[in-house]
C-alpha cells in the first residue's frame, strides 16, 4: 500500500496514544532512560498534523542504543538507525523507529542521548508552537496545503515544509533564551 501524506484536526487521543506508547518503551530502556517526550505536532493541542505520534526519549550518555533493537522490534518498531544516507539524511546520534499499522506511520520513535542538540530544538519547538496559537495556526494550515500537493510524496512533503519549520525552530530558539 502506498504511503498516504494527510494532514487531519487535531484529535484528543493522541496524548493517551502517546502515555501508552511511552509506558511500553520505559520497559524497555529502563535504567538507561532519562525522559521521554511527547514531540511534534500531535504534541501541540490544537494543531493540524499527520496523526503520527511522534516520541523522543533520551537516555544516559553512553547508552548503545542499538542493544535495544530486538526488544523494540519485539513491540513493532522497524530499526532504521541514524538514517544517514536517507534521501533526507538523519542527524547523527539520533535513532529513528518507525511503527506501521494498516502500512501507514503510526508513531515515530527518536531515541537520542541525553544533551543532543535535537532535544532542545524538538523541546523549544513545541513548547513554543504550545504558547503561540497563531503560529501552530499558520503551520497546520501550510502542512495542511502540502499535504494536499503531495499526498504520496513524504519526501516532497518534507522539503516543502523545511523552510517554514527552520523559521519556526529559529523563532523557537530565540523564544525559550527570552524565556531563561
């Protein structure tokens, strides 16, 4: 089944979908794991977004994450590692575990140790994008629009949205420093 790109309102559920989910990966690090976060758009009330949950755990330095591989693929994730020569490269040290249901991305896990850039950035982002209903706004329109154009091209999808996601990190960054 082809991947379907669609954007959808923002549902209630997806908070309890995310406890679930993070309960179950908890098991898993264990005494390795530091926090796990609720990310992305879903994470965001209100906002339109792909109805994939999207997890960041962080962990203790030093963790070899992929130790966990067996026991994540044991809950349904596929191991995809730093997906650095992706089309759209990863970021290294970040771990990336997709979970299908129906052939459709259901959640994506990002597994990263503790002080990776991206902690701070996926953090500051939603957290801004939380306090700030005219720009989650203006967003879910856009990735609305693009979702529309590209309906079977995540990778276009992706691109086209890169540029408003840097404006929106950068305005993010900048906020949580005005924050401290």
């Amino acid at each position: 089944m082809l991947r379907r790109i669609e954007v959808v309102p923002y549902h209630d559920s997806w908070p309890a979908r995310f406890e679930t989910e993070a309960k179950q990966l908890a098991g898993i690090f264990q005494e390795r794991l530091v926090r796990i976060h609720h990310v992305g758009s879903t994470a965001v009330p209100g906002l339109a977004a792909k109805p994939t949950i999207d997890i960041l755990v962080e962990v203790k330095g030093g963790t070899s994450i992929p130790i966990y591989h067996a026991d994540m693929h044991r809950l349904g994730y596929e191991c995809r590692g730093e997906c650095l020569d992706a089309v759209i490269p990863g970021t290294p040290g970040r771990y990336y575990f997709p979970k299908l249901e129906n052939a459709q991305h259901a959640i994506h896990v990002h597994v990263c140790e503790e002080g990776h850039v991206q902690i701070a950035e996926l953090l500051a982002l939603r957290d801004y994008l939380r306090t700030h209903p005219a720009a989650a706004e203006t967003y879910g329109i856009h990735k609305a629009r693009l979702a529309a154009d590209f309906v079977h091209d995540n990778v276009a999808y992706m691109r086209a949205k890169d540029a408003m996601v840097k404006e929106l990190l950068a305005r993010a960054m900048h906020w949580k420093i005005g924050l401290g």
